[in-house]
C-alpha cells in the first residue's frame, strides 16, 4: 500500500497495485444511532437523505447500493431525483424491512463524500437502526454543526457523533484497519466508526465522542447534569439543549490532533473525559490490529492516555 498526501493532513491510503483503490482517508462525518427506528423507516431516513443532498458537491455522487442489489450501480446527477423518489415511495408500505441498507457515494471503497443507512425491525434485533453521512474536508465546521443542531431538533437518536471521521474500505477491511492504525497512532482526533459493530450496545452505551456528541433520550438525568454543571476550559466549547436531545460541542471546529506536530485536541479530550462514564466500557472489536484491548484503548484514548500511547 501507498500513502499520499501533505505532512499536516491524515494521508488516503490506496493500493500500490492500483492507484484507483483508495483503502482509507479522513473526511468529515455524521453518525446516528437511531431511535424510533420506526419513525425513521417511515420517512425519517429520506428527509435526512435530502438534508445530505442539499450540503454534498453536486455532481460527486457517482456509485449507490442497497441490500437488494449484487453489486454498485452507476448513477448520473440527473437520476438522483428519480432515485429519491423511488426511496421516499418504498417509505410509503409502512413496513420494517429488516437489515436493509442503502449506499450512495463518490467512491465504492473508502468516499470522501457518502450517505448509508441500516434498517432494523426491533422486534428480530437488539442492535438499533444506524446511519452515516461524509461531507468533504473543506466543508465549513458551521455546516456540520448546523446539521447535527437541525437532527436534535427534529429527530430521535440515541446518540450522535460528527467531526473528523476515518472512510475506509470494507472490501479490503484487514488492509483498511491496518493502515488506519498507524493513522489513528498519529492523529487521535480522527473517529473510527463501524456503526454495524456499535450499534450492538448503542441503545445504552455512547460508542465514542468527538467535536459533537448527540446525547439521546438515553442520556437524560446524569449525564446532561453531569455535562450542564461541567466548567468547561476549553474555548468555544458549549452545550446545547434541543428538543430530542443534548449537543456537546467540544471546541470552535473539529480537530485532527497531530501528535507529530505536537497538536492536541484539548477540547475533544475535555468532552471525552466528561463523557467517559457513558461511554462503552466494552466496544466490539473493528478488527485486524484493532483487537479487543486496543480498541477499547482507542474509544477512552483522552480518558485513558497511556493505554492507547
């Protein structure tokens, strides 16, 4: 595998067999862990699909899938609205469909710009309805921000994490996991998601924190008390009630903290350590060198520095 990319920013990562094939690269990412999966089956999901296609780069969406689909299709920009509408009619049947998935991106293996989403029939799973969307590095923190305030005002989650997100591929996820291990090493406010594993113990747990952690319904009593009472140190970080939820702002924008460049993301480690009590003592492997021990270090890397240094 080869790396690309400047010295103060995370590198993509693609094979050296074939540039094409990018294994993994940061970009900027949302994901929910969903409650009232019913509501968001009905048409929750959709709205927030076209919440996503108002802020992407138009023309960057080139790839979807779904669980219905053997393999990626390639969209032109003028079939997303028929696309769209064919996914807000299938909303209309009222139904759960169990372990449906939904895909679109710029790239089928590690996008810069994505949306996924996982349905789950509670009465089949314990593991509760995820979704994801990756907006590009350049997009203004304000954006992200906005974005994250409009889903606690108008949707149920148990929780939520935006800010700097590793993109990685599933298709190649030894190699993916390997190379973001050395990234992770060095840039500790980059977030690892693997919303399929953490949606296994999200309906109690927080799976991690980041520049904006959406607490739930779950969280209200100690932890919004523990977080409101906090005195926080860090400039520009606040806390926000909404309506379905608490917003943790951990600082004026997302950081990557290279610890290279001796940079440290003192306000995204504040927020962790706040939240490290709700925060899952236990998180599911991701996989390869991220074994049990080592992701658990990296989850409570600010609550606990000396495991994951």
């Amino acid at each position: 595998m080869t790396e690309v990319g400047s010295p103060l920013f995370p590198k993509r990562v693609y094979l050296a067999a074939d540039p094409r094939l990018t294994v993994a690269r940061a970009t900027l990412g949302v994901t929910l862990y969903l409650d009232d999966p019913h509501a968001w089956a009905a048409g929750g999901w959709t709205a927030l699909f076209d919440a996503f296609l108002a802020r992407a780069p138009a023309g960057r969406l080139h790839w979807f899938t779904t669980s219905m689909l053997p393999e990626w299709k390639h969209i032109r920009p003028s079939e997303l609205p028929q696309l769209r509408e064919h996914l807000a009619a299938d909303t209309l049947l009222g139904r759960m469909r169990h372990l449906f998935s939904f895909e679109i991106a710029d790239d089928r293996y590690a996008p810069s710009v994505g949306f996924r989403y996982r349905e789950i029939d509670p009465a089949r799973s314990n593991r509760t309805a995820w979704l994801q969307l990756l907006l590009p590095p350049e997009t203004p923190a304000d954006e992200l921000l906005a974005l994250m305030i409009e889903i606690g005002q108008l949707y149920r989650v148990y929780s939520g994490i935006a800010g700097w997100t590793a993109s990685y591929s599933r298709a190649f996820g030894g190699a993916a996991l390997e190379a973001l291990w050395g990234t992770c090493k060095r840039y500790i406010g980059l977030d690892v998601q693997s919303p399929d594993h953490a949606s296994r113990r999200a309906a109690t747990w927080l799976p991690s924190t980041s520049w904006l952690t959406l607490l739930g319904s779950r969280f209200a009593g100690e932890a919004i008390e523990a977080v409101g009472k906090h005195e926080w140190r860090t400039s520009g970080s606040r806390v926000l009630p909404l309506r379905h939820g608490t917003l943790v702002k951990a600082g004026a924008a997302p950081e990557l903290g290279d610890t290279n460049g001796m940079e440290y993301p003192a306000a995204q480690s504040e927020a962790a350590q706040v939240l490290s009590r709700w925060t899952d003592p236990a998180p599911a492997p991701l996989g390869a060198a991220f074994d049990e021990e080592a992701t658990s270090a990296w989850v409570h890397r600010f609550a606990h520095h000396e495991a994951w240094i």
